[in-house]
C-alpha cells in the first residue's frame, strides 16, 4: 500500500575490491563525471543486490543480538545489508579517475554490486 | 540494457520541515526504529519524488554554469536533485523520538518526501 514502483538505473559497478578499488561508469552516465575530480572524497550508493530478495528486504531487527542488555537493534539503526531497500552509502577517497574508471580508497561493497549514484562529499 | 527494476519502499514521510523537522515512519515499519535513539545523528535517505520524471532523470550535466572557468560540472559531483536516481541524503540531528515520529534538525526536504531509509551515522 505504501510502496511505490521506482526504476533504479544501474550507472555502473565495482569491478574490483582491494585497497584501492575500482568502479566502472558506464559510457550512457559519464558525462555525469564531469569535475569529480575536484573532490578528494565522494559518496557512494550501491545496490546491495544479493539482499534483494523477501527475506533480506524484510528483515526489521537484526539477527545478532545488541551489545547492550536487552534485545536487538532495529535495521534503522544499523548499516545492516538486510533492510527494506537495500541502499548501501560510502564515503570513499578519490584516487583517480581514468575515463569510466574511478578508483577509491575505502569501498565496502562486493565485486559486481551496482553503483546507483555518487555525489560529491 | 542496464536498468534493473527494484520496488522502493516507502518506510515512512517527511511530515513537516522547520527547524526541527518531523519523519513520520509507517506502522510496518516501526520495529526497524529499536535503539535507534542510541544515535545523536542518523542518515536519511529519501526519494525525491518531485524529480522522478524523464527530464529530471536524464540530466547528466547541471544547468547553471560552474564556478571555475571552463564549462558545467557532471550531476555526480554535485548534490543536485536532477540524476539518474532521484536519492538525497542527508545526516540530521535525532533530537527525538516519539512512537512513530523522529524530531530531527537539518533535514533539507520537502514535506511530503518520501523516506526509504535510515542508518546509524
């Protein structure tokens, strides 16, 4: 009742995780690019796509228990990959950028995840 | 081609904005919010819905001429609400919690948005 149907537009995708590692844009978002490279940090979202399925998606505590005495900690309170849309946000270093290459520093997010969008940070 | 289909969930909406600022989270979603008052600031992740349409989504570059000397930056270095997925976030002051509604200060959304996320931050 309260959901929506909204088209996410993959604009890339970690092509490989390391120290540094590297995402590709793909040639019909690069124009976007434009300047990033102004910036020493940027942000992030990836689709977090191996959580996307019921179970991930709807998932309201998480599974460990909390550090604390009682219960568990609701996913709103954590970066949980389980959570109703599996958005991820990093801010990570901006090494360099090589045409559809952007190589960071500080990337949390699997080999083959989408990238969603970047904004300067 | 690389485009994927995902169905955002509306978790909650933007009640009213003002200094303190009012999230109203939906009644299915409220077991997601335990503990999250451990947090003096969370992230927001909305859905600015004012630009999900094929103008807003298909700009690459923004429209005012940048501040340095040769021509416009590309979307993804900026905060613009123009991009390929209409996504803000934001990081806000939780002053606090009241059942269903989160009082935050410095959120910079319309009232009406929808939010489809929050994470520790």
């Amino acid at each position: 009742m309260n959901d929506i149907e909204a088209k996410i537009k993959l604009i890339g995708v970690v092509e490989k995780v390391n120290d540094i590692s590297v995402i590709k844009i793909y040639p019909e978002y690069l124009e976007g690019l434009t300047a990033i490279e102004d910036y020493k940090k940027i942000m992030i979202l990836f689709w977090m796509h191996l959580q996307d399925n019921p179970q991930g998606r709807s998932k309201l505590m998480t599974s460990r228990p909390r550090k604390r005495k009682y219960g568990y900690r609701g996913v709103f309170a954590t970066h949980s990959p389980h959570r109703p849309n599996p958005i991820g946000v990093t801010v990570v270093e901006l090494m360099k950028v090589e045409g559809e290459r952007l190589f960071v520093k500080g990337l949390d997010a699997y080999q083959g995840t989408p990238i969603i969008d970047l904004k300067s940070a």
